[in-house]
C-alpha cells in the first residue's frame, strides 16, 4: 500500500456508503491523530485503539442522525498524495466550505486542524479535507 491516508479515507468512505456501525481500520500513529480530530470535532461517535496484530486496529463508530439515517460527514476528500505533496503556509491555509469543514494538517507541532494552524501560526502539508 502506498498510501496509507487514502486508505483510511477511502475505508471510512465505504463504511458510510453501506451503513455500516463500526469500521475496523489498521492503527499508525498518524491515522490515530486524525481520529482524534475527527470525534473531537465531531465526525464520528466514538473510536478504540485495539492492539491486535502486529501493527494494532482502530475501532470508528460511525455517527448516523437517529431520524433521517443521515451520515455525520457528507464527504472526505484526499488533497496531498506522496506522488504530489501540498503544502502551504498560515497565511494560505484553506477554508473548507468557509469554516463549515474542516482541513487536516500535518505540521511541525503535530496534525492539528486548519483553524488550529491559523491561530498558531504555523504551516504544513494538508492531508484532507472533511465536511
């Protein structure tokens, strides 16, 4: 596999797409971080890290509305991929559907979110995006 952040969105994509409660998806540090952001913010009800295997499983229950079936996140999007790296700095850091979404972003300080890197002043490579 060549990308690893592809995969996890793609996954999550296609729990969504059939419905589905919890989708297993296989642990790295770096897909642990964007977990985090993601119930932080919202996107997902719930997660697990469970340590099977020799790399480890992340556990997401996936957030549907109670009356409408509606999945919490409408769509995720990849932007910087290993073939095309995208960077950019604080000042040009995107607003996904102006401040509805979020942006996640690798940075010198960890994956924080788009918001996050404005306020800290920082820059990095932009891994997706999220609304």
């Amino acid at each position: 596999m060549t990308d690893p952040i592809a995969d996890y969105l793609t996954r999550l994509r296609n729990g969504i797409q059939a419905h589905h409660r919890v989708v297993d998806i296989p642990a790295s540090n770096l897909k642990k971080d964007i977990t985090k952001i993601l119930f932080d913010k919202g996107y997902i009800l719930n997660y697990k890290f469970v340590d099977e295997g020799p790399q480890g499983i992340i556990k997401i229950a996936l957030k549907y509305d109670p009356v409408t079936k509606v999945n919490a996140i409408k769509k995720l999007t990849r932007i910087s991929s290993p073939g095309l790296r995208q960077y950019v700095g604080y000042k040009d850091m995107p607003r996904v559907l102006n401040g509805l979404g979020i942006a996640i972003v690798s940075t010198s300080h960890g994956v924080i979110t788009d918001k996050e890197a404005r306020t800290q002043k920082v820059g990095g490579e932009v891994l997706c995006y999220i609304y």
